[in-house]
C-alpha cells in the first residue's frame, strides 16, 4: 500500500523483455539499504516487486497485464518516473490510500498556469466515471491529487509548485498518456450501492447530500 506522495524521481536506466513483460532497471537516487529484493515500490503509480537491488539502483518486472493498463508499456531509457517505496506501519497517510492497481491509462488534454500553480485536465474511459467526484482523491501516475472539477469524463487536478519540483509529471505534455488509480473507497462504496441489498449506506449518503 502507498500514499501517492512520490519519495523521488528516477531514472529508467533499462527496459528488456521478460517473458511477455518487461524488467525494469531504474536508478531511484534514494538509499534504499532498508529495502530488500521482493518488497513492493510503486513507480509512476504501479506496484511493483522488486528483484534485485544495488544501492540506490533497483530492477522490477512489469507484467503483460501490467503492460495493458500502464504506462510502463511505453518506457525508455532516459525516462524519467515517480518513485515510492511502500507504506510501513506507523508511517504517516499524508496523502490517500493507494493500492497501486492502476485502473486505466488516460491522456493529459490541457495544461494551464494559473499563478504558481498548474491546471491540468485529464480525460479518461467513462466506464470509471462513477468512481470520480469533484474534491475526491485521485492518483496520476502514482500522485496523490485532488480532483478539482468533473466533466463528463475529463478531471481536473491542481499541481503545487511542490508538487511540480517534486514529481516527473510537469514534464508530460498534452497528448501524453498518465496512470490513473481511482479512489479505492469510492470503488467500495460503488460495490456495496450496486448489490442493491442494503439500502441504509445509500439513504445516510442521501441524507448527508453525498448523493
């Protein structure tokens, strides 16, 4: 499980074949000394296990269903990714639950400088549009955002200056292709309304003006 606050920006070192996968080398520039071969690491927003590591210098394999949801389809040396070591017990949740399941792939449509800070609509398959509401919590290749608008199947989200120098996603133009994980409480929530056998949750969302 993580967070969606990136510990750093790697850089994807190489990218060879794997079975119908990929091996992913990436150097994370982090001191992972406490880490060890078969932990998790989230990068840009997928989970990963991690097969061999020399200092800061980690190798994973991306799986062919991996492949067909993500990003990591498209990697190249050079490349730069988000990386995340997983949460640990007692650790803080200083963004939202992440699984690091990434959903679907969507496509950055617009980005837009207001003041410091950077607007960017992402568009997305409406088949996961009742996972979104406005103020929710998204994750973008593996950040944890907070969704300021929806439109039909377009969101937008607000990048900090922090944000920015801090994750590899102000370096994505429009037209480019992002990870997205939608909020797993919202999914849970969809599945306990959508069996229709208890109606209490769905009248106390109604009551609240959730619904």
């Amino acid at each position: 499980m993580f967070t969606g606050i990136i510990e750093a920006v790697g850089t994807v070192l190489g990218v060879k074949a794997y079975g119908k996968g990929y091996e992913l080398k990436v150097d994370s520039s982090l001191d992972l000394s406490g880490e060890k071969v078969g932990d998790s690491i989230a990068v840009d927003g997928v989970c990963l296990t991690v097969t061999s590591i020399d200092k800061g210098v980690f190798s994973v394999i991306a799986s062919q269903e991996t492949l067909s949801r993500s990003t990591l389809s498209l990697c190249r040396p050079g490349q730069k990714v988000n990386i995340e070591r997983a949460l640990r017990l007692f650790d803080r949740l200083g963004g939202h639950i992440v699984l690091g399941h990434v959903d679907t792939m969507g496509q950055i449509k617009e980005k837009t400088r207001t003041g410091e800070s950077t607007g960017i609509k992402v568009t997305f398959d409406k088949r996961f549009a009742k996972y979104v509401i406005e103020k929710g919590s998204v994750a973008i290749d593996g950040i944890s955002l907070t969704i300021n608008s929806v439109e039909d199947s377009v969101i937008e989200v607000n990048i900090i200056p922090h944000t920015a120098v801090s994750t590899s996603l102000t370096l994505k133009r429009p037209g480019d292709s992002v990870n997205i994980e939608f909020d797993i409480l919202g999914k849970y929530v969809e599945s306990l309304l959508g069996h229709g056998k208890d109606k209490r949750l769905e009248d106390l969302l109604k009551k609240q003006g959730m619904m």
